[in-house]
C-alpha cells in the first residue's frame, strides 16, 4: 500500500506539472507572438503613411528602392519589400524575400485594404511577415497598387519561451521530489494506525482478548480503531460469560455425577440381587430384573465416564506411568473382558513403554469394544514396536462398514453416536469397553484424553476393502520422562 501510495502521489504531481507546464508554455508563447504581431502591424501601419506622404506615384525604380530604404529604417533595420506592379525593390539588396513572402500573403494584401501577417518558417527558422497596401490619402480608401512588406526575424521570441519552458521543466524534477516525500509523509501517518490495528487484530485472533489500539484524533480510522476496541470489549465479556457458564456446567455435572454414585451403588447392590434370583421369577418379573440390572450398570457405566470427563476438563488427571510390556497389557485387557478368542491379536514381545497401564487399558477395552459392537468379524489388534520416531503403534480394525467422512470427523466428540455409520447398533462404546449394549457415547472421547495425557493421539481411517482402522500412536516415553524409567512396570 505505501508503494500504491507513493506511486500515486508521484504520477498525479507529474500529471500537474506537465499539465501547468503546458499551459504555462502555450500561455506565454501566445502572447510573445501576440505581442510581437501587433507591434510589427502598428510600426509598419505608422511608418508608411508617414513616408507615403512625400511619394509620389507612379514610382520608378530608383525611387521605389528609396522608399523601401526610408521605410525600413525606421523599423529597425527590418527588411522590407516594396512593390509596384512589375516593380519590385528590397532594403536590403542581400537578402533572399521570395522564400519568405508566400503567394498567399502577396494575394491577401492585393486583395485587401488593411494590414495582413503570416508566420514562416524559412531555412529552420521563424519569421513574422507583415504586408499592407499604400491607400491614396483622398478618404475613399482606394489602393494605389504599392504594397509594402516587412519581415521581422522570431529567432528572439522562440529562444524567450524556449528558456521559459526550460525553467518550467526543470522547476519539475524538484516538484515530483516534494510529491514523493510528502507521499512518504502520508503513507507514513495513514499506514502507521492501520499496522496498529493489524497487530492488534492478529493479536485477538490468536487468543490475546485484551489487545486493544489506541484511538487518536477523529477522523475514519480513530473510528475504525474506535469500534475495534468496542469489538474486542464485546468479545472479551462474551468470552469471559461462556467460560463461567462452562465452568458452572462442568461443576454442575461433577456434583451431579458425584451424588448419584451412592444411590446407584444401593441400586447395583439390589439390581445384583435381583439377578441372582431371577431363574426362581416369574418370566415377567425374571425379564424385568434383568432390564434393572443392566439398565443400572449401564447407568453406572455413564456416571463414572462423567466423572472421568470431568476430571480431565478440571486438569485433575495425573499419570501414573512406569515402564510396561505393551504386549501384555493388551492381553490382559483382551483376557479380562473375554475377548480373546473374539479378536485376532498380533503382539510382540519385547515392546516396552513408559505408560499408565490402567490408562492404556481404558483405550484398549474402548477401541477393541466399539469395534467388536459397530463392527464385523475378524477384528484384529496389531502392535507395531518402535520406528525412527520413536513411537509406538496399537492397531485396531474390523471388517464392518466403516465410518463416512463426516463420522471419522466427529467420532471422538462427547455423546456423540454415528447412528447411521455402523450397522449393528447405534452407540459409541463407554469406558468399560463392554462390547455388548449401548454405550455412554464418552468411550471414544476418554480413549483419546487419555492418548493425549501419555504425549500420543488416536487417529481414524478406512480400510481399503472396507472397515474402520483406529490406530494409538505413543511415544516411548511421556513428556518429561525417560524410556529407561521402568519402575514398578518391570
């Protein structure tokens, strides 16, 4: 923009000077030549009628040669032409007329009973011809056939508005230097406010909602800088109104999550019994038992994915890692919920981690659960040692449907349920990984915080001939620990 700035500024002082230049230069020249003319019409009208007056006519040709003579000396030195019918006399016996004395000129003057001129230009340079007929003095204004010429050299005149035109040219260059500084200048005093204000923006959009501008003068940009600070006010108060809401909210639902869990513990107790009993039920009574059961572990299942959530959203969530076989961890968490001989796991020995194995056991039983519940056989859990990067990877894909764009996209948001991406049920596993019933729709969202705690992250693919493909990525060791830090894990 300064670069526009300047560049404008630059051309509309040249645009001005050349014009002014122009104008200053046709002025002048106008009235050089005006004044010129009028001159050489009034000098040459005076000086004849005062030698006419002792003429007599018809002239021979000495006495034409004397009045030619007697009328240019009191021109100054101007060459004049003489002419009378066939005659014809010159002041000056030297010089070349006929080059300068066109025929229309001579026509103009027969034909007329006043003074005519012509401007001419002869051999490269400029000359002012002024021709008039000599009247009889008797008042009837006629001619009496002597014409009389007179040339007046322009050579002083054109080099007066040459040096004129020169002085205006240069005057340019000095002209087009001010408009460039004083372009500066104001690309300076405009730009300046405007590089404030699009710090400040960036500065906003980055996070910082105290950036501000100051405000100086009234003109449209302590305007602009005038709104964008009632803008970013706005903002900053919404902010601060959004993150006491949510902080009311997770409050809200760590109380709520937290005081159901003793009455849902008597719940459990009493659903547990009921179960126990249920073969000595009536069928009703037997299959409403049931139902109680498995709706209150569920409802249980839901209450500490919450207080799981809300320990993560409070920054209350501390890892216990120490280094651990990988390899085991997985079947132990396969072995636990009874589905090893549901999935086909590929895990070598040897793979070792700095981990919280409770932790990587949540992931496990949430990724291997929501496969085996959303689905198709075989479903398979492929561990990957260590690359170059230092990174270990546990793999979990099955031969189902697969997920849409728009599901891998969401599926790690809380309570989120791509109903119509998988086609055996409708919900995304909870934390207990349970591979049978709804879930919490908070399995995949807790799997990736806890991902996230150990320095790693859960990614979500397609496999080529179709199925989803969860893939836990780790590092070796979490951030601001060491891989040789095996403790209790060995």
């Amino acid at each position: 923009m300064r670069v526009r700035l300047v560049v404008t500024f630059v051309l509309v002082a040249l645009l001005s000077a050349v014009t002014a230049t122009a104008l200053a230069y046709r002025d002048a020249r106008t009235a050089v030549l005006q004044r010129t003319q009028n001159t050489a019409v009034d000098d040459l009208r005076e000086r004849v009628a005062a030698v006419a007056a002792g003429f007599d006519l018809p002239p021979d040709q000495r006495s034409l040669s004397r009045f030619a003579a007697e009328v240019s000396e009191g021109l100054g030195a101007r060459i004049v032409v003489a002419r009378h019918q066939d005659l014809s006399a010159v002041s000056d016996a030297y010089a070349d007329t006929e080059g300068r004395i066109t025929a229309e000129l001579r026509a103009a003057v027969r034909a007329g009973d006043g003074a005519r001129f012509q401007r001419v230009q002869w051999r490269g340079e400029p000359y002012l011809v002024v021709g008039m007929p000599v009247t009889y003095a008797d008042g009837d204004r006629r001619t009496s056939g002597l014409e009389v010429f007179a040339i007046t050299d322009l050579r002083a005149e054109r080099d007066d508005t040459a040096a004129l035109l020169d002085s205006v040219r240069e005057g340019t260059v000095p002209v087009v230097v001010a408009a460039a500084l004083l372009a500066l200048l104001a690309a300076g005093t405009v730009l300046r406010p405007v590089r404030k204000l699009g710090r400040a923006t960036r500065e906003l959009a980055a996070g910082d909602l105290g950036s501000r501008v100051a405000v100086r003068g009234h003109d449209e940009l302590a305007d602009l800088a005038r709104t964008f600070n009632e803008t970013a006010d706005a903002l900053q108060a919404s902010d601060a109104e959004l993150r006491a809401q949510e902080a009311k909210a997770r409050r809200f639902v760590a109380d709520v999550s937290h005081e159901l869990r003793t009455p849902l513990a008597a719940m459990t107790m009493v659903a547990t019994v009921l179960e126990e009993d249920a073969d000595q039920l009536p069928p009703d009574a037997a299959r409403a038992a049931r139902t109680v059961g498995a709706e209150t572990a569920r409802l249980s299942r839901l209450v500490e994915d919450l207080m799981e959530i809300s320990r993560f959203d409070a920054g209350a969530v501390r890892l216990n890692a120490s280094g651990t076989d990988l390899a085991d961890t997985v079947r132990a968490s396969l072995a636990l919920r009874g589905w090893t001989d549901r999935v086909t796991a590929e895990l070598p020995e040897g793979v070792r981690a700095v981990v919280d194995r409770r932790r990587i056991d949540v992931i496990v039983s949430n990724l291997v659960g929501n496969a085996l519940r959303h689905g198709a056989p075989p479903v398979t859990v492929t561990l990957t040692p260590p690359g170059a990067d230092g990174r270990v990877t546990l793999e979990v894909a099955d031969h189902g449907p697969g997920l849409p764009p728009e599901a891998r996209e969401r599926v790690f948001d809380r309570f989120y349920k791509a109903d119509e991406a998988r086609t055996r049920n409708t919900s995304s596993p909870g934390s207990g990984g349970e591979a049978d019933g709804p879930g919490s729709g908070l399995g995949m969202a807790i799997a990736l915080e806890n991902a996230r705690l150990h320095g790693g992250t859960i990614e979500v693919g397609q496999r080529p001939g179709g199925g989803a493909v969860f893939t836990l990525i780790l590092p070796v060791s979490p951030p601001g620990r060491h891989a040789d830090d095996e403790g209790e894990g060995r």
